[in-house]
C-alpha cells in the first residue's frame, strides 16, 4: 500500500476522527449532566441526553456558600487577566537579559530558578508561598494571588527560546545606529516578539484561568475566590451534588475552550516561531 493511497487516508482520517470523539464524549457528558438529576446521573449515568432541560440548577447557583457567583467569575476574570500581563512583561524581560547577558552569573541562577520549579508542583509551594505571602503581608490579597500566579517558566523559556531565534545582525545594526538597550528591546526586538507575546499571553491566561491552589493558599475569605476555588466550595458545601458541579464545571471550562478554539491559530504560529533556530 502507497503512502499517498486513497484507503490509507480513509483510514487515517477515521483514526483521527475517533479519537477526537473519545477526546470530546467527557465534555458532552458533562453538559448532558448539567441538566439531569443527580439521581438520575446515578441511575442511568451513560443516557446521551437529559430527561429534561430544566435550568433551575443554574438559579440554584447563583450564590455559593453565601457569595453571589458574579463575584467568583469576575475574581477569575480580574486575577487572571492582570497575572497574565504582569507574567508576559516579567518573563518576556527576564529571557531578553538572559540572552543578552548570557555569561552574568546572576542570570544563569535566575534560569536555574524557573527550571527548578518546572519540576516542582504547587503542592509542595503551598507553606512557604503562605509564610511569604504572611510577612510581606499580602495574605488574603488580590495582589498576593496576582503575584504567585505572575511567575510562568513555561513562559519564560518560551521567549528564550525565541529571543535565540533573532537575527544578531539586526540588533548589532541597532546598536550601531546608537540605540541604547531599552529602545532595542521596545523598538526592535518586542515588535518582532510579537507572536510570542501573543502565544505566551494565550498559554498563560488558559493556565491561571484553571489554577486552584495558589488561590486557595493565599486567600482568607470567599471575597478573593475564583470559579474554580467555587467549584469544589460546592462539593464541600453539598455533598456529591453531580448536577451542580456538572454545571458549574460547564460554565468554568466553556469560555476557556471557546477562547482557545478561537485564538489556536495564534498559539501554533508562536510556538513554531520559536523553535526554529534562525
């Protein structure tokens, strides 16, 4: 059989398409779910569509544990909007004097620093990200989530990894020219980053979007909540309540896949920006 062989690309095509529907089926059972019962879900938990399509779990959900809902989604939208940017400004300046003063020893302990916490999970973070967080007194703070959230290495080697990629002869020129080192870097070099911008802002608003931890860790009251900090208040709060996490799992996820869906394009061509060496 040819490699280019019309029954080769059926058969291609029919594997992708199976494995994307195995890929999908949790999402639709979660928005099927999020409109039976919690007994019913029990009692028949692979029915492919509801009995009903009764909204009443939604009103059910306008306040959790006491906190209107609209207060957790615009947590979710103000912390992880404002994490995002001060992340790409912080990582994007750090790998451009990283690349640009590759022998500063500082510099090299600052890349070890982000490659130490690849490797470390939030988990073992949580007592002295709190024992910090208590003595510079931002516990409890927007500022405090904000600034946790704010540290990306996968950011951070992102825009290494393409600062490389930039053409020595064009800074060089630059130089030449006159320029000193802040109008190379918001002059020259962050126009020609801006794929990476966009891939690094993108990467990193999906990723805080979905963090629970740090928020939990750093808070002190449902005030400073995000959605999916409400999410498991609901578990807690109600029991197995599968309707209810079901539908707030849908509205938590929704607009993070939506705007993934629609910002991918943007996220391929800035990961393979950088990953060619130019």
């Amino acid at each position: 059989m040819s490699r280019g062989s019309p029954l080769l690309k059926v058969l291609a095509y029919a594997t992708a398409i199976l494995v994307s529907l195995l890929c999908l089926y949790p999402f639709f059972w979660m928005l099927v779910s999020a409109f039976r019962t919690s007994k019913a879900i029990l009692a028949a938990p692979l029915r492919p569509w509801p009995e009903n399509f009764s909204l009443a779990v939604f009103s059910d959900l306008a306040q959790i544990g006491g906190t209107p809902l609209w207060v957790y989604a615009g947590n979710s939208v103000l912390i992880t909007t404002v994490s995002t940017m001060l992340s790409v400004v912080i990582t994007a300046l750090g790998a451009y004097a990283l690349v640009r003063r590759p022998d500063f020893w500082l510099f090299k302990a600052l890349r070890m620093g982000f490659m130490a916490t690849i490797m470390y999970p939030y988990m073992l973070l949580v007592i002295p990200v709190y024992l910090v967080m208590f003595k510079i007194g931002l516990l409890g703070s927007y500022a405090g989530i904000v600034l946790f959230l704010a540290v990306g290495p996968i950011q951070f080697f992102l825009f290494e990894q393409f600062f490389r990629t930039l053409p020595r002869s064009v800074l060089e020129a630059a130089v030449v020219d006159g320029a000193t080192e802040r109008q190379i870097l918001f002059q020259v070099v962050m126009p020609m980053a801006a794929p990476a911008v966009a891939t690094a802002s993108i990467i990193t608003f999906l990723l805080n979007w979905s963090q629970w931890l740090p928020v939990l860790v750093v808070s002190k009251s449902p005030a400073t909540y995000t959605l999916p900090v409400a999410l498991m208040n609901l578990n807690g709060e109600l029991g197995v309540n599968f309707q209810g996490i079901m539908a707030l799992s849908a509205m938590t996820t929704l607009p993070v896949i939506l705007f993934f869906l629609l910002a991918q394009r943007r996220v391929m061509a800035g990961m393979t920006a950088g990953a060619v060496k130019g």
